[in-house]
C-alpha cells in the first residue's frame, strides 16, 4: 500500500488502466462474436489498441474495422445480425440486453 500522494496516484492510474484495458478487451471480444462470420473476413477485421503509460492518459484506439461492407453490416442487414453489430456489442459489454 502506497503511502506517499505520489504512490497513491500512481496505484490508482495502475488500477484504472486494468478496468479499462479489460473492459475494452471485452468490448472487443464482444464486436466479433456480434459479427455475422460468413467467410469470416469482417470479424478478422476488428483491430484493437490500447497502450497504457503510467503518468499519461491511456492512448487507445478501442475499435476499428477497414472492411468495406463493415458499415453496411451494422445497419442489420444481415439475418445474422438484425439489429446491427456495434450498439448489441456496446449494450452486452455493460450488461444491458
């Protein structure tokens, strides 16, 4: 346990840095199961990055995805996928249904 204000801040920007590394590390997991997978290609596409620096704010980029019809799949016009990608994906990650 940190005694000092310094090593306070320091366990707390650690500790948050965890919260937020997991939640986006489920976020994604969550995007791809989302991602209707007939050949597979537009779940490859979700790339994820998330750097923690102690003393900074995180830089992350949580989602992206290049592949062209991405777009289109998530306007839910994929049996697969009716009610689009992101939002269902968003909605699972904080436990709303």
């Amino acid at each position: 346990m940190a005694s000092t204000p310094k090593g306070v801040m320091n366990e707390l920007t650690r500790a948050i840095g965890r919260d937020f590394s997991a939640t986006s590390r489920e976020f994604h997991a969550n995007l791809i199961s989302a991602t209707p997978g007939n050949t597979g290609r537009a779940r490859a596409g979700w790339q994820h990055t998330y750097r923690e620096q102690l003393f900074k704010s995180p830089t992350f980029q949580i989602e992206r995805n290049n592949v062209p019809y991405i777009g289109v799949l998530d306007t839910g016009t994929s049996s697969q996928a009716p009610r689009g990608i992101v939002m269902p994906a968003v909605n699972k990650t904080r436990n709303l249904k």
